[in-house]
C-alpha cells in the first residue's frame, strides 16, 4: 500500500510541471495556483461530505490548518508556475522538490525531537550531493539567482508543512485535513489572482484549461489526499523521499517536451532514485 502510493506520487506530482507549464502559457501563476487547489477541493469534498466522516476536526486545529495553508500550499504552489513561466523549464524547476527530504530531516530535529538513522542520513547527504551537481548544471541555463533562491523557498515550505502536519496534525482525517487546506489556500489566492492577472488572449486556451484540470484532479486533489495518508502512515522523512523521485519523472516528461537535458543531470538523477531506493528499504513505520 506504502509503495503504491509512493509510486502514484512521484508521477502525479513529476507531470505537474509540465502541466503547469501548458496552463501557464495561457494564466496567470496565480489563477493556476487558485484553481488547481478549489479543483482538487471540489473533487475530494462530495464523496466525503456525504459520508460525514470528513468534518472530524477540532475546532482547535482550524488555526494551524489556516496556518499550513497558506505557508505550505499557497506559497509553494504560487511560486513554482511562476518560476516555470520565468525560466520556461519544467523539469529544472521540478529537480529543486528534491531538496523536501534535505529539509525534513534539519526541521524534524526541533520540531519532532527525532534524530535520522545514518543510512537515512547517507541517503539524503548523497543525494543533496547530486543535487548540487544539477544546482550547478542549471546554472549554464542563465536561470538568475533571484529565481534560485525563489525556488529553494519551495522545498523549505514543503518540509516545514510537512512535518508541522506530523507533530500537530496526525489525528485528522486525511480527507478533512486535505480538503481544508486547499480551500483556504485556493480561496486566498482566488482575489489576488482576479485582481492581478488575465489569460492571454492569443494562447491555446484549450490545452491550458485541460492542463488545469488534470493538475486540479490528479496532481493536487487525489494526490494531496494520498500524501497525507503516506505522512500519517510513515512520517514525513518517508513522505518527504518522495521529493527525490518527482524531479526525475518531471525531467523525462520536460525532455519529451523538448527541454534540454544533461548527461550530467540524467546520471545524478539517477543515483538520487538509488539512493532513495536504498533507504526506503530499510525503513519501518513510524510508530
């Protein structure tokens, strides 16, 4: 069930990239950002609202639902069509996820109180090294440090979210946690994006509007739920390895696409997915 859920990640949230990148070729990094999350909301609230189970949470977890909405969703999920917009490079912006594991493990220590294993910390010390190797190869891209910087905003944002959910959050139901924070965060977005963008007239507002919604329906809905299930189940450092197979799907499908690709960066994404795959077998669920 772990592996399954795994795997679907790493390819719902790989083609992202390039689906934001069709949607923002018509849309605003905003409106993309707005619309995927009231998509993905839309799509999980029916079948739980009718089963009432959704709507267990503690009027005392709205807060920090709020909260992690908008620094682990909105924020992240602003600034990544941005970047690809500004860059034009799916998959390059897709490799920076992978620093989620990196940051998880400096943030568990305050926030959890958990010490890594040192296979875990060979997995992603190993890994963050072949990062560096592409951080490097990305910068003959002419991708300016202020986008760099924007862009390692991300992954801190998913690792803070991420493990906040663990410590704070761990009792509420997958799909009320989920459906929650995409709301806020989508509804807060939505007046902004209204007020600042407009879709650009002579764009293929068709294949933007179907980008759209397959990044509201797999990548964001269906996905946010399974990740929460994988964070509960696991903890966040297993959920978090997850950032480490993404960049290679969102590479490969970048390269279809016609996005340049590196000897340099296919051979240290490919040692980053062994390197996962030899502490993911080694790990047991959390207690």
């Amino acid at each position: 069930m772990d592996t399954a859920l795994f795997i679907f990640l790493s390819l719902a949230w790989g083609a992202a990239f390039l689906w934001m990148k069709q949607a923002v070729s018509a849309f605003g990094p905003l409106s993309v950002a707005s619309s995927r999350l009231l998509i993905g909301a839309a799509l999980l609230v029916m079948p739980f609202l009718l089963g009432k189970k959704w709507t267990r949470i503690a009027p005392a977890d709205l807060l920090p639902i709020c909260a992690l909405s908008l620094l682990g969703v909105a924020l992240p999920f602003s600034l990544q069509p941005f970047l690809i917009r500004a860059t034009g490079n799916s998959g390059f912006i897709g490799m920076m996820v992978a620093f989620v594991p990196v940051f998880t493990i400096l943030v568990s220590i305050p926030m959890l109180g958990r010490r890594p294993t040192g296979k875990e910390i060979l997995g992603v010390s190993g890994g963050l090294g072949c990062l560096f190797i592409i951080f490097y190869d990305g910068l003959a891209k002419s991708i300016t440090p202020l986008n760099l910087l924007l862009a390692a905003i991300t992954p801190m944002a998913y690792a803070i979210n991420n493990t906040y959910a663990r410590r704070r959050l761990a009792s509420c139901p997958p799909a009320g946690f989920t459906i929650l924070t995409f709301l806020f965060a989508g509804l807060a977005l939505l007046p902004v994006a209204l007020a600042n963008e407009s879709a650009r007239p002579e764009a293929d507002k068709m294949g933007a509007v179907s980008a759209l919604m397959l990044l509201g329906l797999i990548s964001t809905g269906l996905a946010g739920y399974a990740f929460f299930l994988l964070l509960v189940r696991r903890g966040p450092l297993y959920a978090g390895m997850v950032g480490y197979t993404i960049p290679a799907v969102a590479v490969i499908l970048g390269w279809f696409h016609g996005e340049p690709v590196s000897v340099l960066q296919a051979a240290a994404l490919a040692a980053v997915v062994l390197l996962v795959g030899m502490v993911q077998r080694e790990q047991r669920p959390s207690p």
